[in-house]
C-alpha cells in the first residue's frame, strides 16, 4: 500500500476500508458494459440504413416496370378506343344510308345502265354492299379524326397544329379522288370494256360485278390523292426534304403513268387522266415543303 493510501485509510476500520474498495471493483464492469451497446447498435445501425437502400431501389425498379407496362397498356386500350368509335361511326352511317339504298345504287349503275343479277341472293348482298361502302364514306371524316387523334401525342404542339389543318385537307381530298374516279375514269372503263363487245358477245354486266369494279376503282383513287399529305406529313418528320423532292420528281412523272396503266382501262387516254393529277399533286406537294415548310 502506498503513503497516499495509507493517509487515506489510518483512520479506517478493515471493514470500511473493504467497503470503500468494493464499489470500485463493481463499477469498472459496468462502464465497460455501458459502453459496449452502442458499438452493437452502431453496426445494427450501419445494416439497416443498406436494407433500407435495397428496398427502395428494388420497389423503383418495380414502380418503373410498372409505368412501362402501363404506357403500352395505355397505348393498346386507346388504339382499340379509336377502333371501336370508328366502326361505331361506320355502322351508324350505314344505318343512315340504308334508308337511300335505292337513289344510291340508281347513282352507282348509272354509268353501266342496266345490271342483272345471275344467283338469287346476288342482289341482297349487293344492296348490303352499297350500303357499307357508302356508310364508310360517309363515316371518312370520323374515321380521319380518330387516326389522327391516336397518332398526335407522338407530335410536337407545332406539329400537331399542321396535323390539325391537314386532316380536313385529307378528306377533301379522299372526296375528291372519289368523285375524280367516278365521274372521268370509270365512264371511260365502263365504254371501253363495253366496247369489246360484239355481234356474237353481248354485254351482260353482273350487279355484283360491276359493284366490285366500282369499289375498286374508287378506293385506290381516293388514296391516291392523299399523296401530298403523306409527302407533308414526311417532310415534317424530316425523313424527306424539298431537295429531294426535286431529285426524284422525274421518277414520279415516270411512275404516275405506270400506275396509270395498272389502275386504268388499257388506253392512253385513261393513263394520262390518271397520271397528270398524281404528278400535278406531286408538284403541289414540293411547293407547300419548300415554300410554306420551308424544309
């Protein structure tokens, strides 16, 4: 025992000098026992914050496919919206046109005068024909309307406002193909097929054949004259410019008068009606681009 330790304890009994060393032996446990939790809780702490990390990353991997999968739900559900209010429009417009069947199939026949029907219900179906032929023309511009309306988030606001002009100008112009067709390039089909006919070959034109003729003819004209929106609606998406426009407008003077003679009677006369409104369309096209586009 040191000479501190005796000053301390001369005066002390040997009991009160055990119990005075007792508490210290007790308290050296306990401190170190005090200070060992938090180092558990510390490694404790260091773990949960990574688990915490892991779940959040993994529910905004999960979140994310989520919105994925979700966009082409979405994208799915509005196509067949559209699809749907189509058909509704067709149907609708069929019913309005079924109470005209009879002025529209006298309109129809009359380029080829008077058409027979050769099985019994030839006739029923081709009157049913008529009607959803013409209930879809009469439908066109709801039709136009709903393509258009799946395809816009995909534009930019500019863009969509010259959506926005171009499809009525493509119904006009879908019209005026019909009407094109029916009124200069059917007649000039109709006399000329009639005209193969002779003494011994009568011509007998079947309603369901000359129904077939007719839709055959108009369809691919109406289409034909929606060039300048498809030429606009390409050059706006930068996948052509006036440039080459120009470059190829020879090609396309070439091509009108080949598919003049595929989608026409075999005359010169009928291609050339053909062809000089598919490059005179072109040439429309290539002025709108460069003048008004600007591309």
């Amino acid at each position: 025992m040191q000479e501190d330790d005796w000053e301390k304890y001369k005066d002390m009994t040997a009991e009160e000098i055990l119990a005075a060393q007792t508490p210290t032996i007790e308290d050296e446990p306990e401190e170190s026992a005090a200070e060992e939790p938090p180092k558990a809780d510390s490694a404790q702490s260091g773990k949960k914050p990574a688990k915490k990390a892991d779940k959040e990353e993994t529910s905004e991997d999960h979140s994310a496919d989520e919105d994925e999968g979700m966009s082409v739900i979405e994208h799915l559900t509005e196509l067949r919206t559209r699809l749907i209010r189509s058909i509704i429009a067709i149907l609708v417009c069929s019913c309005i046109t079924y109470g005209f069947d009879e002025i529209i199939m006298d309109f129809l026949m009359a380029p080829a005068g008077k058409l027979y029907f050769m099985q019994p219900g030839e006739a029923f179906f081709s009157y049913a024909k008529v009607v959803v032929f013409s209930g879809f023309l009469l439908a066109t511009p709801v039709v136009f309307y709903q393509m258009w309306r799946f395809f816009v988030p995909a534009f930019t606001p500019r863009e969509r406002l010259i959506l926005g002009i171009l499809v009525p100008s493509s119904v006009l112009l879908f019209y005026l193909g019909l009407a094109f067709s029916f009124f200069l390039i059917v007649p000039l089909g109709i006399k000329f097929f009639m005209g193969m006919g002779s003494e011994d070959l009568t011509p007998l034109f079947s309603v369901e054949k000359y129904l077939d003729f007719i839709i055959t003819f108009l369809l691919p004209f109406g289409l034909a004259f929606e060039l300048p929106i498809i030429i606009i609606i390409m050059a706006q998406l930068r996948i052509v410019t006036s440039q080459v426009l120009r470059k190829y407008f020879k090609y396309v003077f070439f091509f009108s008068f080949v598919i003049g003679a595929l989608l026409t009677p075999p005359d010169v006369i009928s291609q050339v009606t053909l062809a000089l409104p598919l490059t005179a369309l072109y040439g429309l096209s290539y002025l709108v681009v460069r003048f008004i586009l600007r591309k």
